[in-house]
C-alpha cells in the first residue's frame, strides 16, 4: 500500500478512517477501546493515547444521532 498523502510505502494504516500512512506522516491521537461502568455506575474507558491517526479525517468528539438506521 502506498501512504495517503505522498505515494511513498506506507506502514500504517489509520484507527480511524483506515487510510494508510507512511512514517513521516502518521500522526497519533487517543483512541478508545472500550468503554463499561465502573464503581457507582460511573462511565470509563480503555483508551489507548497515541493510536496511529492518517490527520486527515476529522474523528467526531460526539455520538452523532442516526434515526434513519432505526
């Protein structure tokens, strides 16, 4: 596979969007893995902090609602 923004051998690919990345343009971002209920039902999760991110597509901070899928 070659790297998204430069045609060179990528060596990732992104969590995010899959998009393959080479070295000089991988870039990291946290990422979660799970998420479950703590003590006093309290949310948590497993995140993992520099996850491979290709920096081009926009990972949303927010659920987005999808009422058409219902």
């Amino acid at each position: 596979m070659k790297c998204w923004h430069c045609e060179q051998e990528a060596r990732a690919a992104c969590t995010f969007c899959g998009r393959f990345v080479c070295k000089d343009h991988a870039a990291g971002m946290p990422a979660i893995l799970a998420m479950y209920l703590g003590e006093n039902n309290t949310p948590k999760a497993v995140v993992v902090a520099n996850a491979i991110w290709c920096a081009v597509c926009e990972p949303q901070p927010e659920p987005i609602a999808m009422p058409e899928l219902y």
